[in-house]
C-alpha cells in the first residue's frame, strides 16, 4: 500500500484568518519548472499575475524560502502561497458565541455569512471571523451552514480532534432541528417524513429531485399558524412556522423538501425559481430558515452537548417588517 507523502507544517501565518493555499507538484508530469505547472494549475488567474508572485517571491516552498520562478520541477514538491483576496462587502451581523471550551466553539450564525472560505467569500466568513476575534489560528469546521440559513454551527479547536468531530456528522450521530417560516397550507398534513432522491449538479444553482432509491430524509412538523392579517403576507394566505428535522445532509434538502410540499421557505432565491441575483450589501429578506437545536454526545470526552440558538426568524416576528425589507440583523428567539 503507497504511503500518504508526510505534509510539513506551512512555513506562512495566516492571513486575516485565512491559511495560506498549499499545492503538491504532481509526481507525474512533464512540466520543466514550477512556473510552468503553476500557470497550468492556476490558468484562471493568468500567467501575469504567477509570474508577479514569483517577482515578489510570495511562492515559497517548505523552507519558507521564495521559490525562484525557474526553479527546476520536483515531483512531489510542495509549495504555498497567499492567494489574492476578493474585495469583500462586511456582513454587519455579529457572531454569538454559545458554547467554548478547550476542544470546541459552537456560535450562532447569522444569515448571509458563509461558514468557511470559498468564492468570493473568504475574509467574511465565520471560520475567518473567529479565527481573529478569539484568537484561535488552529479552529476549523466540523460541517458547514449554507450562507443564507442562520443557526447553530460546531468548530474545533485541536486540529488532531476534528476528525472525531467531523465523524459525527458524516456518521449522522447528530441530532440537529431546523426551523422555517412558509405558507401554511391546511390541506398538507403533517407531521410527516419526507424521503426523495436528490441531486445536484456541479455548476447548477438547484438541486433536483428525481426518481431512483431515496437518499434525503426530512421529518416536517407544524409548529403553528397565523391568520391571515395577523402577521403572515397580506392576501397571500396564512403564514406557518415549522419544525425540520433532517436525517441526511444532501445539498439544500430542506429547502428542496419544502418547496415539493408546496410550502416553499420565505426569501429563498433558488426555491421553487432562481431569483436575480441580489447586489453585494443588499441584506433584506434573509432566507427564514434557522438551524435551531444540535444535539451530540461528544466523541472525545463523553460528555452530552445540547445547543440551542437564540435567533428569531424575522418574518414571523414581524413580517410586515421582513416582507418591506428593513431587516437590521438578528434578533433574540424563544
């Protein structure tokens, strides 16, 4: 069996929070230096812009020393470097820190941050925030949030003990519940568990539902109703408030779930249309979805976690408010 190759520690600090893009030279290949494979591997960004980090010896390799752009190609080799960071607009929402202690952070989220970098949102995230504000370089993620849902999210602290953690999850050894604001429908019955096939594609904005041996599961509960006129949209019917218990973790299977019961998630811009996108900054009508309560027992110690957020979803606190998009930032829940 081929060993894994040994990764040596990163000879860059982080940057505002963010780790350095570390990159293996494959052990086949043809290229004649690590130029070469860089501008190859990094076709996106433009030759120009590798040979201005080699210029200004940002590309270095194990040693923390630069790395000369025709330094001969060295199969297995490793090398790092800071990637340009996006111009990025501030999320102006704090991060609730709930739980803290030596191996975990648990925080609730608020709407339209992303949990981790990716894209163009990579500074303003919650891994990159907490990394700053607590002072912790080593904190990773032990699963993700969608960017627009707000709620409950788990982060490690020891590098060594994230895998522990991350087994949780991918093992489904986490109880987590879900709460969401929709159409009230009286002719849905409910409770029920919702079981489906989705997919999604690499490059669609949708998952989809379609036919075939079922790999998203949903329990859906109704939490309660309102009138219409006492807070729910005006001649659009009632508005419900419901409980999501998800037993798989496919790709928007909430939102996909509810959007098939014909109760799609108020503010969601995928479900059941794609929406123009909205500008950066243009923070009204946060999706009402909320990850309320996770629930573990916790893999290094034994010990019984219960968490619960304290956010309200807007909408059902006040949807006049919510539906004429003067959303200012989460608000204390139940």
């Amino acid at each position: 069996m081929r060993r894994k190759p040994r990764i040596p520690p990163s000879p860059l600090p982080q940057r505002h929070g963010v780790d350095p893009v570390r990159v293996r030279l494959p052990v086949a290949g043809s290229w004649a230096t690590v130029r070469e494979h860089l501008v190859e591997r990094l076709s996106g960004a433009g030759a120009g812009v590798v040979d201005g980090m080699f210029d200004a010896g940002r590309i270095v390799g194990a040693d923390g020393r630069a790395v000369a752009a025709d330094a001969p190609y060295v199969p297995g080799m490793f090398v790092w470097f800071h990637r340009e960071l996006p111009e990025e607009v501030q999320v102006p929402f704090p991060l609730e820190v709930v739980h803290r202690d030596e191996r975990i952070v648990v925080v609730d989220k608020p709407h339209f941050l992303a949990t981790t970098p990716r894209g163009g949102h990579v500074t303003e995230t919650a891994l990159a925030r907490l990394r700053r504000e607590l002072d912790i370089p080593a904190l990773g993620a032990a699963h993700r949030l969608d960017r627009l849902t707000a709620g409950l999210v788990l982060f490690t602290v020891r590098p060594e003990e994230r895998g522990a953690y991350q087994t949780l999850f991918s093992e489904r050894r986490v109880h987590k519940e879900y709460e969401a604001v929709a159409p009230y429908d009286p002719a849905l019955a409910l409770p029920r568990t919702v079981r489906s096939r989705i997919v999604k594609e690499r490059g669609v904005l949708q998952a989809r539902e379609v036919a075939g041996e079922p790999n998203a599961v949903s329990r859906v509960e109704l939490v309660g109703h309102r009138p219409e006129g006492a807070g729910g949209p005006e001649g659009a019917g009632e508005l419900a408030r419901y409980r999501l218990v998800p037993g798989t973790g496919q790709t928007h299977q909430l939102r996909v779930h509810m959007t098939a019961l014909g109760v799609p998630i108020l503010g969601d811009p995928l479900y059941p249309e794609v929406t123009d996108p909205v500008p950066a900054g243009d923070f009204r009508r946060p999706l009402q979805l909320l990850a309320r309560a996770l629930e573990f027992t916790d893999p290094v110690t034994g010990e019984e976690h219960r968490f619960r957020s304290g956010r309200a979803l807007s909408a059902w606190a006040s949807y006049d408010r919510w539906a004429a998009g003067t959303y200012d930032g989460p608000s204390a829940g139940q």
